[in-house]
C-alpha cells in the first residue's frame, strides 16, 4: 500500500488533515484509511491457521468491565453456509465467499459464571444486551482490520439478522446469545474503490455537539460523492412512491432506504433470548 495517510483521509473525507510525517506511511494507520468492504473473492482457500490467528487478534479487543461478552461461529459447513445464503438471496456472494462467519453477542458466559460461583446476575436490563453489542462490535472491527493487514478482504453481514430467528437455531445459539452481524472473507478478487464518507465535522465535534452544518455538510457530501461514486439512475429505489429524482445522491437514496421498516421484528428476537429491553 503505498498511499500517504495524508492521501487516504483527503479521499475519504474531501478535505486536507495536517499529518505528522511520521505517520503518513505508518502501516496500521494507512492500513485503517485504507478500509474498503469487499464482496467478490478469488477460490482461494482461508488456511485455517490464518483464519485462526485474525480470530485471535480480533478477540484482543477490549471488552467492558473485563466481561468478554462476545463470541463467534465460523460456518465452515459448505452446505450450512449455501443455507444461510438460501435466505438472503439479493446478496449471492455470500454462497461462494471463502469465509463466513456469524459475530454473537453473548451475555449467557457471565449469567452461567453467576452461577457456577452463587451469585445473582443482579444486571437483568438493557445495558446488559447493549454491552454484549459494544464490544462484539469492536471485534468485529478488530477482525475487518486484522483481515485486511493479512491480505484478505471482509464485508459484514447485518442482514443474517433479517433472519435473526432461522439463522440462531441452524447455528445452535442459546439464549443470551444473538447474532450481531455475518461476516464474509477471502482473498479480494478486485480491487474496490474507497467509499466516501460526509466531512469530519459531522463526526468530530469540539467540546459540544454541534450540527449547525448539517445541510451545508450533506449538499456537499452529496456533491463529491456522486462524481467518485455516482449512484445507477436506473437503480432509484420505489421510484413509483418516491418519483424519480433528477439528482439521486446519497442523501436520497440513504433517505429512502429508511423510508422503509427493517428487521422491525429484531427487539422480539431479543426477548426471546430472554433479554429485558429496558
Ligand atoms: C454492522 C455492519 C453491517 C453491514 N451489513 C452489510 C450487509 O448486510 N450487506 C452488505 O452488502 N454490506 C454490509 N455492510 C457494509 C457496508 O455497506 C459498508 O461498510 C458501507 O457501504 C461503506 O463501505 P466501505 O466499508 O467499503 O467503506 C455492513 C457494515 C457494517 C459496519
């Protein structure tokens, strides 16, 4: 990789970020700048020491109070993994990806340690399934950055928990352990564009937050990203309920996507994992 940190953040973000110069070429850096999601793999095998190895450094992640409240199923199951496929079929790539793997949350350890030791599990409330989420969360991220330092390339998967329920019995998750998203890897077959993201102050505020530039912010986004990544006309989602706009940014197509209820069916899936939600 030989792009500049200071080169990556300008594509991403569309703006000049003053880099120390010892950290333009710093690989974990420019290695997380770099990030871009792949969905198309070569027939190259993940060796499963490899695959084993970035499992364990994405396990290194920090979890709150110590608790490791998140683990992980590797579906190497050619015909479990077509089955999980089977339910998603406007993502095809997922049956041939050389990796799938499903990252749970998992409160269950720490209720059963309660138990093992005769103590309450005095923690039977929503932040209790929310930390669980946190920290496989930053697994997660911890395996995409891992994956993409061994060469290899990753995409989540939020969309196995559409099929939250099927896709817990057929990996065997009891309760107090839910999906948080799929994973595919493998050896990227192409090489992928960086996806824009909205400018930095729409991240980073300074001691307040702050989003007096929000339209500002969005016209612009909009702007930029529809010359690097202009999104199909043909494509405008329910053109039928929408109309058809003359310029279709990502505002709009992000704005009709939500426009529609998802997985309004997942908070159920939760509590019959026996969660409390509130
Ligand atoms: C939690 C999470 C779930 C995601 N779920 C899906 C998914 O179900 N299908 C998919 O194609 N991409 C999925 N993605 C990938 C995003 O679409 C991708 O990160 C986004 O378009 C930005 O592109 P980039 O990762 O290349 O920067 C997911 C990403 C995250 C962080």
């Amino acid at each position: 990789m030989s792009d500049t940190l200071s080169s990556l953040i300008e594509a991403r973000f569309g703006e000049r970020v003053e880099v120390p110069g010892a950290l333009e070429r710093d690989p974990e850096l420019t290695g997380l700048a770099a990030h871009r999601s792949h969905r198309s793999f070569t027939s190259e095998p993940v060796p499963p020491a490899v695959l084993r190895a970035l499992l364990a450094a994405a396990f290194s992640a920090p979890a709150k109070s110590d608790l490791q409240q998140s683990c992980v199923v590797h579906v190497s199951d050619r015909s479990d993994q077509e089955r999980i496929a089977a339910l998603i079929p406007s993502m095809p790539w997922i049956a041939g990806a050389p990796v799938l793997l499903v990252f749970c949350g998992d409160n269950r350890r720490i209720r059963r340690i309660c138990e093992l030791r005769g103590t309450p599990f005095a923690n039977d409330h929503f932040d209790s399934f929310f930390n669980a989420a946190v920290d496989t969360g930053l697994v997660m991220a911890g395996f995409i950055r891992a994956a993409q330092a061994a060469g290899l390339g990753c995409c989540p998967l939020s969309v196995v928990r559409n099929h939250a329920a099927e896709v817990s019995r057929m990996l065997g998750l009891p309760d107090y352990v839910f999906p948080v998203a799929g994973m595919v890897a493998g050896y990227p077959a192409k090489e992928r564009r960086i996806t824009p993201r909205l400018p930095l102050d729409a991240f980073v505020h300074d001691n307040c937050y702050d989003d007096s530039g929000f339209e500002r912010w969005i016209a612009s986004y909009d702007a930029r990203r529809h010359v690097m990544l202009p999104l199909n006309p043909d494509r405008q989602r329910d053109p039928a309920r929408f109309g058809r706009a003359e310029f279709y940014g990502w505002s709009e197509d992000k704005a009709r996507q939500v426009a529609v209820s998802e997985r309004g069916d997942f908070g159920e899936f939760v509590r019959s994992k026996r969660f409390r939600l509130d």
